[in-house]
C-alpha cells in the first residue's frame, strides 16, 4: 500500500520547544527554490545577515547560517575554535552544560567545569576564580538552560574573559529573541542558536555571529586556502587542521563571503524559514518581543501557582519563555501529560536527567506566546491534574493568569 499523505495531527506545542511555527515563516518555506548562485539568492544570503546582526545586536561581519539543527551551529563553533590539548572552562548549570563539555572533549580539549546545582546559576565570582585558576583559551556557556529553565546571567562575563585572554562562547539556543541578549555590548565573542524556541520556526538552521577575534582563531587554523587544499610549507599542522569539512567555519565563512567559494548546497528553504523568523521577529521589534516572552511567560507562572504547584529553581533568574513546576506528589507525570496530549493536543515537557519525571516544563515562546495559548495550556492542565487525583482551585491557573494579564487582551 502505497503511503499516505502527509497529515500531522494538530498541537499546541507548550513545550520546551519546538514550539508552533510562524505561519509567516512556513508560508515563506513553501516559495520556490533557485540555484545556490543565482543572484536572487545570494542577494536573500546577504539579506539574512543582515537581518542576524540586528537579531544578535552585533556589527559582525562573520553573521550567517550553520545548515543544521542548534546544535549544529554548537559544533560548528567549537570544533572551529578548539585546537586539541586547548584548555577551556564551562560553566554547568544544566543539561545542556553538559553537552558542551561532551563537544569539547570531543574536540580534543582539556575541559575544566564549575558546577552549580540544577535551578541555580553560577556564581560570577567562582567563574573569575576559576578562569585565574584555569587561565582557558575558550570559556563555554548556554546563556538559557531549558532543562532547568534557568538563564545564566552574562552582562560581565565578556569582560572577565577579555582581561584573561580568553574567548567566549555563548549558547543561545533557547533564550535569542525572547531574553534580553547583546552580544557586542556583553563582549561576546560567538554566539550560536536556534529557530525552534523564541525565533517561532521549524528546527533545521542555525544562526552564528562571531568577532574578529573568533574570526582570527579560526584563519589561523585553515586546512583550505581560496578553496584549494593548501600543501606548502606554510599549511597548517595537521593537529591545527579543523576536524570536520561540514562543520569547518573557514570554509563556511568563505561560502557566505564576497567570494562565495563552493562549500556546500545551500539548504534553500530553511534558508527563507530563517530570514522570515528574522524578518518577523524585527517588525515587531526586539524590545517588544522580550517583553512579550517576558508578560506571558510571568502569566504563565501565576497560572501555575494558581493551580497550587510550587515552581522549580531561582526564578530570579528564570528564563522569560519557560517555566518549570514540580510534579505533585503521587502523580505519574508523564500520564498527565499524554492525557493533556490525547485530550487537548497540547504539549508540555518533562525535563532531562536528575529532573526526569520531577517537573514538567511549559513553554510560552515564539508565535506561542500569546494569551490564548497560556489560557487554553492552564485549563487543560487544571482539568489532567483533577482527572489524576490531584485537588485544584477550580479556575485556579486562568484566574492568576488573567490577574497578570489585568483584563488586557
């Protein structure tokens, strides 16, 4: 039997993230496609990085798109940027420190962590302490960890590794949008993300902005010269060479450039997904999302505690788009979620590791921070949490919510 057409059932993604997709930015996905010479579309390139550094807040020439998920662009960075036996240092907070201190020790690097528990940041002065000690040639950290919904403050870290020597490198992944995030004004020095969470895009493309710095580092490791392998006497050692071709920065950023040196097919539609997910974000205006992300997100928190369940980690530091609460006691968490999958079509998450079936984690982010969503996910909710046991206030999450909202649609 030959097999069906295409037909996803339809959600509400309240997750962590992939959350809904824009719909301008899936219409802007169907358009044709062109050639990866055409002058159309190295015109839309040149237009995508321009739009990024405004996204970014950076004047960055080297602002583009690593083809691949987030966490293609995290590769992409590191293995650019690590020489093997280089020493960097990785503030861990959460799952996804983690997966930086696995990236980095595939690359070869002597990594060195300062550890804070899941729901805390790390505390500026034990990076500074850790940073005198360790003297790195790379400090790694995610700016917005969604396993524990917890954002790493970064204002003054730019500075420390500056007066070190020290690159920094920050993932983006899951706050660039809907978090106050200023590159050049922070000192930082690369910058990776994601369409999926606070962008309102499909995942697939991953946005980078590196400085001059960076930029430097990774010229001075090229394997490849004007597109050619290079096999004088002046190529790199073969321990400099960068490990990847797919993931090679040099190569990517001579792609993007004015030479447009062959590196790869351009992957067209994620492409147009990207400078929609831009392009929309700015009309609305950087300001104006943050705080959107920001007072629905807060919205979401009452509606939580409205229900009677008590939030996970320092909201001090809680990241605007997510929020995380503790599963009451004696319920199976992920039977109230697919109940609120199966009977709603909506979704929220649970969270990684330690957290596992501990919290359940509710995005607002993207085209998904909006009232009505917020609305629909805490009566939903109020009505899995009643069905499992559990006694709620009845109109508990949406009246808290609505307070917060004070009557304004």
């Amino acid at each position: 039997m030959p097999a069906r057409q295409i037909d996803p059932p339809p959600r509400l993604l309240m997750g962590p993230g992939p959350v809904n997709g824009d719909p301008r930015v899936l219409r802007a996905m169907s358009a044709a496609l062109l050639g990866q010479y055409d002058p159309a579309m190295t015109a839309l390139m040149t237009e995508t990085q321009g739009l990024y550094r405004d996204v970014f807040r950076t004047a960055n020439d080297a602002t583009l798109l690593v083809d691949g998920t987030s966490r293609a662009g995290i590769e992409a960075a590191l293995v650019s940027l690590i020489v093997p036996g280089d020493r960097v240092l990785v503030p861990r907070f959460g799952r996804f420190g983690h997966l930086l201190v696995e990236i980095a020790e595939r690359c070869g690097a002597e990594v060195h962590v300062v550890d804070a528990a899941w729901g805390e940041t790390v505390p500026l002065e034990r990076i500074a302490d850790a940073i005198a000690l360790v003297r790195p040639k790379l400090v790694a950290v995610v700016h917005g960890d969604t396993s524990t919904t917890i954002a790493q403050p970064l204002e003054e870290l730019g500075a420390l590794c500056r007066e070190a020597g020290a690159l920094l490198y920050v993932d983006a992944t899951a706050t660039l949008g809907g978090n106050e995030f200023r590159t050049d004004e922070w000192g930082v020095d690369v910058v990776t993300a994601g369409l999926q969470k606070c962008l309102g895009g499909p995942s697939g493309s991953a946005p980078i902005t590196l400085s001059r710095a960076a930029v430097a580092v990774i010229d001075s490791r090229r394997s490849v010269e004007a597109g050619i392998r290079a096999d004088d006497e002046e190529a790199a050692p073969p321990a400099e060479r960068i490990r990847s071709n797919y993931f090679d920065l040099g190569m990517i950023l001579d792609y993007w450039g004015p030479a447009r040196l062959n590196h790869h097919t351009e992957a067209t539609s994620m492409l147009y997904g990207a400078r929609e997910c831009a392009r929309v974000l700015l009309q609305e205006g950087l300001d104006a999302a943050i705080a959107r992300h920001r007072r629905h997100g807060r919205a979401m928190l009452a509606g939580v505690q409205g229900l009677g369940l008590r939030p996970f980690g320092d909201l001090e530091h809680r990241m605007t788009n997510i929020v995380a609460v503790h599963i009451p006691e004696g319920v199976v968490g992920d039977a109230v979620r697919a109940a609120m999958l199966a009977d709603y079509g909506i979704e929220i998450g649970t969270s990684f590791g330690p957290l596992h079936g501990r919290v359940w984690r509710i995005g607002t982010m993207g085209v998904n921070a909006r009232r009505d969503a917020v609305l629909l996910t805490l009566a939903a909710l109020e009505q899995a949490l009643r069905r499992a046991g559990v006694a709620v206030p009845a109109g508990g999450g949406t009246e808290a919510a609505l307070d917060v909202y004070g009557g304004k649609p």
